[in-house]
C-alpha cells in the first residue's frame, strides 16, 4: 500500500479510477453526477481502483476507508469549501 493512500488528481493523471461509465436516464445522470461532485462515490472508486491495480490484496473496510481519507485531507489540506 503506498504511503499516501489518497493522492490527489495529479497522481492518477486527472483521470477518475472507477466511475468512468455513466448511467443511463436523466435522473441517475443528475444522481451519478451528485454524488461525484459530492464524494460520495469515492469509496467505490477506491475499491474498483484497489482490486484493478492490486487484485487479491485486501481493501480497507467503508469506516477505515473514511477515516483514513479525513485523516489524510486533515494533514495535507488543499482548496475545498469547508
């Protein structure tokens, strides 16, 4: 696991890991994006991105996963609204 489990766009070239087909119909078109705007899909996107590049590995659970990316955005902050 790399030390910075959370690197921001630069790290993966400004591309999204995992949610890169959208949804069909306007309404899961507005929820898809939502959520993507929001960061609700990032653990999703973590999992898809660990079990791509690293299969067979084990993937932090859903609480660890948001404890570490809070922890991480604490210690290296960058431009966010709140």
């Amino acid at each position: 696991m790399s030390s910075t489990p959370f690197p921001g766009p630069s790290a993966t070239g400004g591309r999204s890991c995992g949610s890169a087909r959208r949804p069909s119909g306007w309404w899961a078109t507005v929820r898809w994006y939502v959520r993507g705007v929001m960061g609700e899909d990032a653990y999703e996107t973590y999992v898809a991105h660990r079990q791509a590049t690293h299969p067979g590995e084990p993937v932090m659970s859903e609480r660890d996963y948001w404890r570490a990316r809070n922890d991480w955005q604490d210690k290296n902050p960058q431009g966010r609204c709140c």
